[in-house]
C-alpha cells in the first residue's frame, strides 16, 4: 500500500512540472465558498417537545486552481455534536471537512488527503435537500461524507466509476491504525434524465466490516423520482450485525423556483443468532419527509416541511415536527 502511495504521489509530481511549462501563460486563481443551515422547528408530538431556532451547520471553504490540472480545497465544518455537552447545552465543534489536493489528468481525477467521499454524493446531490435531513446512509451514520486517503475518478462518456483507499475513520477521526477502508462505485447515466449507480466499500480489522448502496434516479422537466437501498455488514465489526434500509423520495416542479418533495425511508436491523430481538431496535424505524420548497434565488432555499419519525419498539413513541429550513449559498 505504502509503495503504490509513493507511486502515485511520484506521478504526481512529475505531471505537476509537465503541466506548468505546457501552460505558462495559465493564472492561478481561487475562490472561496460558504453554506449555512438553519431552521425553526416546532413538536407536534414528542416524549420531549422543543421549539426553537436552529443553526445547524456552516461550511466556509476555499478553492485553488495552481495549474489548469492541480488544484486545492480546504473546507471547515462547524456544526453541533448530536450529544450535550458537560453543561448539558449544545456545543459548536469546527472541523476541516476537507483538505485536499486534486490532479487530473484527461479523464481522470487523482484526490490526495481529507476529502469528501463518493459513498452518497451523488445520491445528496439527487436529493438537493441535505440542508432539510441528510440521505439515508449519511443520516444513519452507515459511512461518513469524508474521509482522508487516496481517491480515483474517472469519466468516460455515459459511464463513471470511483475507487478510493481511505483511513476509515471518517473526518472527526483520523488517527492511524493498521486497517483501510477500499471503495469502489460504478455509477451509469445513459442520458440525461436516468441515473444508476452500485457502490460497496470494506474495513479489514478483526472482523470485515462491509456496505452495499444502490441507487436509481430519475430527472425529467416536470418532476424527479429516485430509489436508494443500502446494507451494513458486520457493523461496529460485530460478526452477524446487519443493518439495512431504503428510501424512496421525489419532487414536483409547480414552477422555476416552487416544489413539491417528498420522502420515505425505512430503516431495520437484523436479529443476531442466539437474541429474540434486533440488536439495533431502538434505532429502527420509518420516516417521512413532505413540504414545499420556495428558491428566490440561486443562492437561497427555503422549506417549509413535515417531518415525523415512527420507530419500530412498540415501547417508543412516535415523534413528528413542523421545519422552516433554510439554505444560504456563496
């Protein structure tokens, strides 16, 4: 692993001084970039009602173009932890969600450091409403949206294929081990208005941990509609723990800047040999996602929405909740 690292940096290297004499009269440039979540949110019915206002998250991010095929992305996350802290408030965390360097070389794209991964990038693109609830995967923590490693992309008419070697431990943990996680997506669009893609990743440790997405995904003029499944294998590197589920979501053009959405996900862990229940029970359930989007402008969404969570432990009651999210992009 270390040598084919080497390698690839070594190439690197050389592409770097092949592409700045082939193009003096080139002009390094950058831009930066920023993106803010916010919402109002109400209970209807919740074992602890809140009301409230809400800064979810905020990106602020630059981007640097050294050569026509070098170029370099810092990204910094600030955004709360999902548990309280010592006080019992909320706290605001500030990570680097990126820091990387690309090079690309006729169809392909080389990444090198922290970096976002391709898990479900494509499916939180297709969706378009991550500021609303991440995908499926990404909001059930089956993998994290970035990572630091080595990634592969390349682009070859209607197809698209992705491999990369990651740390494993997402962005909030990089500490090195002696395990990488390999990836590996395929992703087909015969035209303009079809997209599939498969996608399967595994983490060696004690025990092979492994995920399997699929995905399916229309986009016409009047509305688009998509399917996505997923599977987690041996999760936490327990053997026998599965966790698996799917989402089915959409949306209606009513006009250039009004739309209809709505989303379904199901999500269900298996019983292990030997147990009565399923090991992840308390964290099974379905939800669903409907409101209308209003997008005044390019740079800002806003969306009033329903939203209601319906777990499978008879014991647990169900939750639901009025949003007004909004989205400000530079």
């Amino acid at each position: 692993m270390v040598k084919e690292i080497l390698t690839t940096l070594g190439i690197l290297l050389l592409g770097y001084g092949g592409c700045w004499a082939q193009d003096s009269d080139f002009k390094p440039n950058g831009a930066f970039n920023g993106r803010l979540y916010a919402n109002f949110n109400s209970s209807l019915k919740s074992d602890d009602p809140t009301t409230g206002f809400e800064v979810q998250r905020a990106y602020f991010g630059y981007k640097y173009k050294l050569t026509p095929a070098f170029s370099m992305a810092l990204k910094l996350d600030i955004g709360s932890p999902d548990a309280l802290g010592e006080t019992g408030q909320i706290n605001r965390y500030a990570y680097f969600k990126t820091a990387a360097a690309y090079y690309k070389v006729e169809n392909v794209t080389i990444g090198f450091g922290l970096q976002s991964t391709y898990q479900y990038k494509l499916q939180n693109g297709f969706w378009g409403r991550r500021y609303i609830y991440k995908n499926i995967a990404e909001g059930n923590s089956l993998g994290p949206s970035a990572d630091i490693g080595l990634s592969f992309v390349g682009k070859w008419n209607e197809w698209e294929a992705d491999v990369a070697f990651m740390n494993g431990e997402g962005y909030k943990k990089l500490q090195n081990d002696n395990s990488f996680k390999a990836t590996g997506g395929i992703t087909y669009h015969p035209n303009k208005t079809w997209l599939f893609r498969i996608y399967g990743d595994m983490i060696n440790k004690a025990v092979v941990q492994s995920t399997y997405t699929a995905f399916v995904g229309y986009k016409g003029s009047l509305f688009n509609l998509a399917l996505e499944g997923t599977m987690k294998d041996n999760e936490n590197y327990i053997q026998g723990n599965q966790r698996y589920g799917y989402s089915i979501y959409g949306a209606y053009y009513l006009s250039d800047v009004i739309e209809l959405f709505a989303r379904y996900d199901y999500l269900e862990s298996n019983i292990p040999a030997g147990d009565h229940l399923p090991w992840n029970l308390s964290e099974d359930g379905s939800a669903i996602i409907s409101g209308v989007q209003y997008s005044p402008i390019q740079h800002i969404h806003i969306a009033l929405n329903y939203q209601d969570w319906v777990p499978l432990a008879s014991n647990m009651e169900m939750e639901s909740t009025i949003f007004v999210n909004l989205e400000v992009t530079f």
